[in-house]
C-alpha cells in the first residue's frame, strides 16, 4: 500500500498566491522522490535510524571522489553543482524538516511553513564557500540531528504536522521523507561525480 500526496481540501480557503507557491514546491518535491512513498509503520523505524544515519559514511566513502570532481559544474542553468547540493541536504535538515519535526512534537498539529528550498540555497551561497567547509557542516549538522533521531521516543515519531500540498504527515514520515531524499540526492551526486572527475 503507497500514501498518496495530495492538496488537502483545507487549503481551499488559503490565498491563490500561497497556494500557487506551495504547488510549485509540491512539484519540486515530486521530482525529487516521487508522486508518493510507501506507507511505513514504527516497525521500520530502526531501519529508517540507520539509513538517516548512514549518510556521513556515504559522504566519507565519497570524499575522495568529490576532491576529484569539478564541484562547480551544473549540467544545465536550472540544476546545482555538487556543492550546492550537499549544502541543499543541509538546508532541508536544518532549515525545512527539522523546524517542521520541532513543531510537530511541541505543538498540536501545527500548520508548517511552506519554504522555497531554491531560495534557501541562493541565499546560503554554498556555490560560494569551500568544499571542506560544506562538507564538514553537512557532517556535524547531520551527526546533531542523527543523535536527536536515536534519543527520541517513540511517540515522538506518531506526532503529525499538516503540509499545505502534501497533507497530514507524521515524523515518521517526515524521517522517511529526509531518507528519500537522502538517497535522491546522493544518486545526483555519484552522476555529477562520474561526469565531470579528471
């Protein structure tokens, strides 16, 4: 069974502009993992643990690699470098997921804030900063928020938010979410990497 995406019918009230905004986001979202994921119960949640964790040993493993690549390169003027995708992970733990898991266990069902992941990218300028310097705050920043995930009770992860386009979501799903993405993400990087290493 896969939980489909949709545009809840509590949106209908919103303002057209906020709206617009939220489905063009909504369709970033879709490009990047997909129009749905399978649905996932707590008994997945040890191997959702480790797969959110597994990414600093991705990155470690990778390293040599990046070195090599041209980490400025982007295939088309609509893509990122490699640079501005590992700094892409870092904004969507740090700036969109995290704040939204935060809300969910502290407050009742709240209403997340519907972000621009390209704007947030554009103002971190991580085209701009060193190599090292994003790779060494994708892995503290991604240690911080796997420790969290590790500590956390289990009831934590039943707590839901609502999502303007993508509807009621758990922290589950929310963790499952970063995973896709994760993985999303790093298959870019591996393509990026082939393309453009000496």
């Amino acid at each position: 069974m896969r939980q489909s995406f949709s545009v809840p019918s509590s949106t209908m009230g919103e303002q057209p502009r906020n709206v617009e905004f939220a489905r063009a986001i909504r369709a970033g979202f879709i490009a990047e993992i997909g129009e749905s994921i399978p649905a996932i119960g707590l008994n997945n949640l040890d191997e959702l643990k480790r797969e959110y964790s597994s990414l600093i040993i991705h990155l470690d493993r990778l390293r040599p690699s990046l070195i090599a690549a041209d980490v400025l390169y982007r295939p088309d003027d609509g893509s990122w470098s490699i640079k501005e995708i590992l700094g892409h992970i870092i904004d969507a733990d740090r700036e969109i997921w995290w704040p939204r898991i935060d809300a969910a266990i502290n407050e009742d069902h709240p209403h997340f804030v519907t972000q621009d992941q390209k704007e947030i990218v554009k103002r971190n300028r991580w085209h701009s900063l060193e190599l090292e310097e994003i790779l060494g705050q994708l892995m503290r920043i991604r240690w911080n928020y796997a420790m969290r995930v590790n500590t956390m009770p289990a009831e934590y992860f039943e707590r839901t938010g609502e999502h303007l386009t993508l509807g009621e979501l758990s922290v589950l799903q929310i963790l499952q979410i970063l995973v896709s993405h994760d993985i999303h993400y790093m298959d870019t990087v591996r393509e990026l990497i082939e393309e453009t290493s000496n």
